[in-house]
C-alpha cells in the first residue's frame, strides 16, 4: 500500500507513472478496484448521488461515510484508501473537523479528502496536526454546487485560474499529500500541475495532470443519469446485469430453474 509521503512524492515530470484512483463504496466494489491495481481508493461522497440515490453530495452525513468507509476496509484492499469528508464535516469549527476526519480514520481510512483551498487553510493545519493525512480538491468542488450555480467548468477567466494555482500552492506548502483537480479547462489543468511539486489527481481536468480519478459506477455503466464529458465508460455492466436478471426470471417462470445439478440429491428412503 503506498503511504500518504510515497504518492506526494510522485510527480509525472520525475518520470513516474501516472496515479490511478477509482471509488469504492463497499467490500465487492473494493476487492474488485484493488484487483485492478489501482493506486488509491476514493471513498467519495459521491456515495450520496451514486449508491443513495441523493440529487447531490450534500446528503451524506459522517455516519454514512464512516460506515462506507467500514464495508471498503473489510474487503483489507491493500490500497491506500481515502475518505471524504462531507459537507458540513469541517465547515463548523476546527476541533469538529478533527473528530469527523479521525471518525473515517478509525473506519478504515488512511487519509481524508475535503473541499477548497485558502478557506480551509485552517481545518487542514489541525488535522495534520492530529497525524491525519489530507489530499486537496479544487476547481468544480460538488458540494459548493448551490454556490456555483450548478456543476459548471470551474476557472475560465485568468482571474479565476490565478486563485486555484494560488490555492493549489496553499494546499501544498500546508503540508496536503495531493491534490484533486475537477472540472477546469485542460490548461489549467497543465499549469497548475507544472506549479505545484504535489500530485495533481485530475477528473475533467485534461490529460496533463499526474494522475486521474473516475467514480466507479460512472466507468462500469451503472449509473442512472447521461455521464458527464470527462467520463470513459470502459463497460456497459448495468445492462448485462439487467439482461442477466432477466434471464434469470425467465428461467424460474418458465420452470427451467433450479435444474438436478442446482438442487440437493434426496436422501435414500425420504418419503418413499
Ligand atoms: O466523491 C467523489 O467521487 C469525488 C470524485 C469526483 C473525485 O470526490
């Protein structure tokens, strides 16, 4: 399992491969990403909109995380595992922020992920205060989504992309481990990974950044709702589920299932 200081030494531009994160919510989704050979594990708080059926990320609370975080653990991944926090998390009061981050630790996280930059500059003191390691995430930021208006491109202007390069350098000169980069133009997405001496973790951020991130369910075809842009489905696993349900219900109405080979023998002389 690589540790919080291996990934914040890995950068593209000192020849290392490039970071791979997936999300997982629970034990099957856990064994099969780890069994991919991914770098790093998100649980994300996309749990909320993908796995709870939430309009958005602001419905998940720590509680849900924490037990998330438990069922990702039990499948032991050997994968560093990353826990967001959620909204509302670490936007209270510091010593809050310590107890929720270290609630996700004791589930099974080895780090923690939250949302902004200078705004959280303190949040992100204490906890690496308390020995928790933090990664970053900037630009489209989902659980701002009611301040920004909706998930739009985030750091269009100059002006805009100037503040999360500054925030970026922030995160890591206060000690962040990486940092995520979602939803901004691919140049931005280049500049702030050449400013930076931190692992940038692109989604919709262009090809230039040191490594990349889907949501699981949005790279196997088990979403419910059209993927966004940036999204690669490399499987289509909601309809070959759904064909394999239905053909399952086929069998049983059809009296083709359970066959001989699916059923338990009688034992000699049971109701002769
Ligand atoms: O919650 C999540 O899945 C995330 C990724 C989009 C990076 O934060």
């Amino acid at each position: 399992m690589l540790g919080a200081p291996t990934i914040r030494a890995r950068k593209r531009r000192h020849g290392d491969a490039p970071l791979v994160m997936v999300t997982a919510y629970d034990e099957p989704g856990a064994r099969l990403v780890a069994a991919a050979g991914v770098d790093l594990i998100l649980v994300g708080d996309s749990l909320a909109n993908v796995v709870l059926g939430h309009e958005n990320t602001l419905h998940v609370t720590v509680e849900e995380m924490c037990h998330h975080v438990r069922a990702v653990a039990a499948a032991k991944p050997s994968v560093h595992v990353v826990a967001d926090m959620p909204w509302l998390s670490y936007h209270v009061g510091v010593g809050d922020s310590v107890r929720n981050a270290a609630a996700l630790i004791r589930s099974g996280a080895n780090s923690v992920k939250l949302e902004g930059g200078r705004v959280r500059r303190d949040v992100v003191r204490a906890l690496l205060a308390a020995e928790i390691p933090v990664m970053g995430h900037l630009g489209l930021t989902p659980q701002s989504v009611m301040m920004l208006g909706g998930f739009k491109v985030q750091a269009k202007t100059h002006e805009a992309a100037k503040l999360l390069i500054e925030d970026a350098q922030l995160l890591q000169d206060e000690g962040v481990f990486a940092v995520v980069i979602e939803g901004v133009p691919s140049v931005v997405g280049k500049i702030v990974t050449e400013a930076i001496d931190i692992p940038t973790i692109g989604i919709g951020a262009g090809p230039d950044t040191d490594g990349q991130v889907l949501v699981f369910h949005d790279l196997l075809g088990l979403g419910n709702r059209a993927p966004a842009k940036f999204v690669r489905q490399y499987a289509d696993l909601g309809s070959e589920i759904t064909k394999a349900i239905g053909r399952f219900a086929q069998d049983v109405r059809s009296g083709g299932f359970p066959d001989e080979s699916e059923a338990y023998a009688n034992p000699e002389g049971l109701f002769d």
